[in-house]
C-alpha cells in the first residue's frame, strides 16, 4: 500500500467549438476529464464549494457523480476547497460578527457533502491582504477563534479543516503563520501546504512542514517562477489574477525556472513518513497558451519519474 | 518480438517548421504520451526543419547523435521508436522534391532516402517502415497491372534492404489510396514478398475509405505486419475521397460536408471502429507486433493522448 495517494485539484478548462469550457459543460466533458485523470493515475479529485451544486445538478447527488467516477478509475472527492477573497457582506473573517455566518456556510458545505467521504475542508483563512490590513495579532487572534470554530464542526461530519495559505492572503508571513498556529487547536485546524503560494510569498514550503508536519493534512503540489519582489501580495484589486508584475504565477510541477524544491520536500515527507493525499495544482496553467490537459499530464508525469522514486 | 505492443504516433502534435519544433516541446508530448502508458512513439519522416523529429540531421543538431536522440528520449520515459512512418510524397531531403512511389525514375531516390531510416531504427528499437506505398486514387485512378508492378518493386527492394537490419516494410493504405479494394489490396499483396513486406491497417483510414478492417485483418491476416488504431464517425458516402486533389478537398477541408474532423479518439460516441473485435481478432490470428494509437486531426493532442491511453488501459489491455 502507498503512503502517498495523488489527487487532482480541479481548476481545468479546455477549448472547445463553443470556446473554452468547463468540465461542467455536460457529461461528456466530464467523462473526458475524469478519464483523463483516470489514466494519468489520480485517485481522487479535489473540488471548490461552489462546484458542488454543479454535480448535483449533472449527477442527481454527490454519491452519483461518485460512481460515474469509480465506474472510470478514479474514486472520490477527497478535499472541498473554501475561500471569500472579498470581503463581502457576512464574510470578513476578521470581523466576529461575521462569524456565525461563515460557520453556517461552512456546515451547509459539509452538511451537502454528507452521503460522500469527503476528508477536508480547505480553506484560504481570511480575505485579500489589503481588504483586511493592518494585519495584527488581534485579527489573527479572531480569525484563530473562527477556524476552530469551524474545525470542531468539520470534526463532527469526519473532516478536517486545514489552512491554505494564499500568498494574498492575511496570514502569510512565518511571524503570522506561527501566532495562527499557536492560537488554534491542532485537534482542530490543520496545516495545508501549498508550495507555490509559499515560495512566492518568501516562505519555504519545506522548512514550514518540517515545523508542522505533525499538523499537516496535504498538499498542493505547483510550481512559480517568480517570488512577489513588488509587495503585490497587498496591492488591490486581485494579487493572484491581476498582477501587473507577474502574468502567470503558477506552474505545474518539472518547468524550467519553477523554484519550488519538490525532491527536497518528499525528502522530508518521507523523513516524517507522511501517508495520505497529494494533490496536483496548476491554476492558471492555461496563461500563455498552454493548456490543462498537457500541464496535468506533463505534471503527473514528473510525480511518477521524479518524486515517487524518493517516496511513494 | 513479444505478442502485441501498443506505441502513440507523434503526428498529433503537427510538426511544422516553426511549430513543435522546440527539444522542450517535445519532451512535454513525449512525457504526455509516456504517462498516458504508451512507451514507445512513432514518428514520421521527413527532411530539416520541416520534420524535426524525422531526420538524422536535426537529431544530430539537437541532441547531438542518434545515441543522444535515444537518451533523450528515455529521459522523458519514452524506451523506443516503433516505427518511422515513410511518404515519399513529402520532402525527404532538403534539396529533394515529393517523390512518387509509382514512378519508376523516382525508384533509386526513394531506396536511397530509406537507408537513413533503416538506421534511425535499429538504433532506437524500432522494426517497421510504415511506407505509403501508393499514389492517391484521384492521379492514377485504379491502379494499373503497370502501376502496381512498380510499386510492388520498389517497397520489395526497399523490404529485402530493411530485413537485413531486421526492419520489416508495413504498406498503409490511407482512406485516399489508388490502392482501395480489398481485390487491389490482394493483387499488391500478390506482388510483394511475403518476408519483407507487409499490410499496415489503419482502422479509421479504412472505414473511411469504405473498407472494413476487420475483414481485411482476417481476410490477410499472414499479411498484416502493422495496425494504427484511431477512430472515425463518418464514412465516404459521396465518394469525395477519389476526387480531384482529395488531399485538400476531402482530408484536410472536410469535403462538401465540412466536416472539421475525420479522426478522432477510441471510445468517442458514434465511432465506427469496434475496437475489441479488432483486438480479439488479431490475438486469434497470432499477430505480433505493434498496435500504434494515433489521433492525427486532433485539436488537442494531450487530451487525445490521454483518452486513448484510457481506452486502452480500460477496454483493451485486458483482451491482450
């Protein structure tokens, strides 16, 4: 039995006669796309909240769309993706009053996942830097009370809330990761590294689980070629989408100029004999004229080749 | 050679001179091909920059020798070339013009280009010479007693030089071929040596042309030394393939109908290949040798890749 099961976080658009789509599009994308996981040797997909609805209304229930993925190779959702980069109404996470609200959205997300296994709950912690700057220990303090908040819900359908931390994000520096750490509850919130968005951010992935590896619930495996060097992580309105520094922030895995150590990292998960999901990610794959199908499959390709050899 | 061996036709990725010309693009769509579960490519032939995966002289350019090329490939997970796919219709040498496998003058030219082939392969684990043997339907008509003569010695020429390295030639018949009927496919066969020189059957070429492939399997099965397995949905019901400049007209614009595509992945709805059937018949007929996946006509080579790397993972690795 493996220690590591690969996943696939689900951002995929293809060009079709119609433009670019969506697997949603219709069943028959979807069929494309899950066999294309299929043979790739994905185990599992990891999805966005507000995809959910979407395979209920392809599929009839979560459950369903299931068994049209088990029926081509590929056996469950593993992990729900959670995020609120605007700080709309009901949902700054700095603010306590909002936080009744954003439990309850969080708990209608675990409540429609119900009939499935699903693992994790991911979710970016707060909204865009600058919708929430200054940041100071007081917001991590509250922000800290609404994540375990949230973990003792997710406890109680069988799932983990894990952190994903956005370059973007209000929480991204090692003085900010670590206050939030020491303020929530490790039976509760769990770490989730993203190695892109940390690199990017100045942080190194590797060093940030090998302190926190005991909280660690996964991983998304992608690349950058570039480091925020222009503090656009704080610049309005959309760090991750509308850079004007950097047009493409993130790769898949075995680009030339990716910065990201991936051999260094397996190293440690072995070190620490991690066991459980590794998703693939590369939103964004398709700037610049490539494309989803060739990333993910250039990406797997460089799992199975490269990093499998150094643990599996 | 082991039983049946399934390799990917590199051709999705359309080669031209200045498109997928790049050592770094190919390893993407060798990587691609590798991890959808084919490890082995069959690539084309064809001269300098206009093919740069088909020619001595950009291997040797890019990757520094033959030796070099192989290692390039292993590095992206890709352990051999099945086959070189051979035209002499297209410009095999950078001084040369398009040759033409009917006409006798052509004939030394055409041998001369394949010895640089007969080398590519045996050095990069390859053992067929997929040649388009004939002319299309539209420039000859039925082929001639004459016509089919030259034809039949130049690929038996062509096949006693290859099985000297251990090659053997495989005859593709595309869904544009003089060579259409399954009395013309017998008379060519007839013709040529049974030791060097084989059928090469292209599923969709052949439903498209109005064959079907798994009466020409069983009907030549000793004969068939190659299979490319592709998909198509649609047939040449107005007889558009044998018309004036086919090439464009038919394969390449649609025909009449416009059709935007001819080809497509195995398992695709309304796809008119039975695919099982065609595997099952050739496991009974003791073929041995290789099953290339080809998906020329695609817009999207990876995923094309990938879904056929599905389907025979699924559908067909367990008939094997």
């Amino acid at each position: 039995m493996p220690n590591l099961r690969w996943s696939y976080m689900d951002h995929w658009r293809e060009r079709s006669p119609r433009g670019l789509i969506t697997q949603y599009a219709s069943v028959r994308s979807m069929d494309r796309f899950i066999k294309q996981l299929a043979v790739l040797g994905f185990e599992g997909i990891d999805t966005f909240f507000f995809s959910l609805p979407q395979f209920d209304a392809m599929f009839g229930s979560l459950a369903k769309f299931e068994d049209f993925m088990r029926e081509r190779g590929v056996q469950k959702i593993v992990n729900v993706f959670f995020a609120k980069p605007n700080a709309t109404a009901g949902f700054a996470f700095h603010e306590r009053s909002d936080h009744d609200n954003i439990v309850r959205t969080c708990e209608t997300i675990m409540e429609r996942c119900r009939d499935i296994s699903v693992e994790g709950l991911i979710v970016m912690p707060t909204n865009t830097y600058w919708q929430m700057e200054p940041v100071d220990d007081e917001k991590i303090a509250i922000i800290a009370e609404l994540w375990n908040r949230v973990g003792e819900m997710t406890r109680r359908y069988g799932a983990k809330t894990s952190i994903h931390h956005e370059f973007w994000c209000g929480i991204r520096t090692p003085e900010q990761i670590d206050r939030f750490y020491e303020l929530t509850d490790p039976e509760l919130v769990y770490f989730f590294c993203d190695t892109a968005q940390h690199v990017i951010a100045h942080v190194d992935p590797v060093a940030l689980y090998e302190k926190y590896h005991a909280r660690c619930s996964g991983f998304h495996f992608k690349d950058t070629h570039n480091l925020d060097t222009t503090a656009d992580f704080r610049r309005p309105p959309d760090a991750e989408l509308l850079s004007p520094t950097v047009e493409r922030w993130f790769w898949e895995m075995g680009t030339s100029g990716g910065l990201v150590d991936f051999p260094a990292l397996m190293h440690a998960m072995k070190r620490h004999a991690y066991q459980g999901w590794v998703a693939l990610e590369h939103d964004k794959a398709d700037i610049g004229g490539s494309n989803y199908a060739e990333a993910t499959a250039v990406g797997k390709w460089y799992a199975d080749n490269v990093l499998t050899p150094i643990y599996r | 050679m082991p039983g049946i061996q399934f390799a990917y036709a590199l051709n999705a990725w359309r080669p031209t001179y200045d498109t997928f010309v790049r050592p770094e693009q190919h390893a993407r769509a060798l990587k691609t091909v590798s991890v959808s579960g084919f490890r082995a490519v069959e690539l084309n032939c064809g001269a300098g920059r206009w093919e740069p995966l088909g020619n001595l002289e950009m291997m040797e350019a890019n990757h520094g020798s033959i030796a070099g090329f192989a290692a390039f490939l292993r590095s992206c997970g890709i352990d051999a070339v099945s086959s070189y796919f051979f035209d002499p219709g297209v410009f095999l040498s950078r001084a040369g013009i398009p040759l033409a496998a009917g006409k006798s003058a052509d004939r030394a030219e055409i041998v001369e280009r394949v010895h640089e082939y007969l080398i590519l392969l045996s050095a990069l684990g390859g053992n067929r010479l997929v040649v388009k043997p004939a002319p299309a339907y539209w420039r000859t008509g039925a082929p001639s007693k004459e016509l089919l003569r030259n034809i039949a010695d130049l690929w038996n020429e062509v096949g006693e030089l290859a099985t000297k390295q251990g090659i053997q030639v495989a005859m593709h018949l595309d869904c544009l071929s003089a060579v259409r009927t399954e009395h013309a496919i017998a008379e060519l066969l007839g013709a040529t040596d049974a030791k060097s020189v084989g059928l090469a059957i292209d599923t969709a070429e052949m439903v498209l042309a109005g064959l079907d492939p798994l009466a020409i399997y069983n009907r030549f099965t000793g004969r068939v030394n190659h299979v490319q397995f592709k998909d198509v949905l649609l047939r040449d019901e107005l007889s558009e393939a044998t018309q004036t400049n086919a090439e464009l007209n038919f394969l390449s614009s649609g025909g009449s109908r416009e059709v935007t595509r001819w080809f497509w992945e195995m398992g695709t709805t309304g796809g008119l290949v039975d695919f099982p059937a065609m595997l099952s018949a050739m496991q009974a007929g003791g073929y041995r040798g290789w099953i290339v996946v080809e998906s020329d006509q695609t817009p999207y080579p990876a995923t094309s890749a990938m879904l056929n790397g599905w389907y025979v993972k699924h559908k067909l690795a367990s008939l094997t």
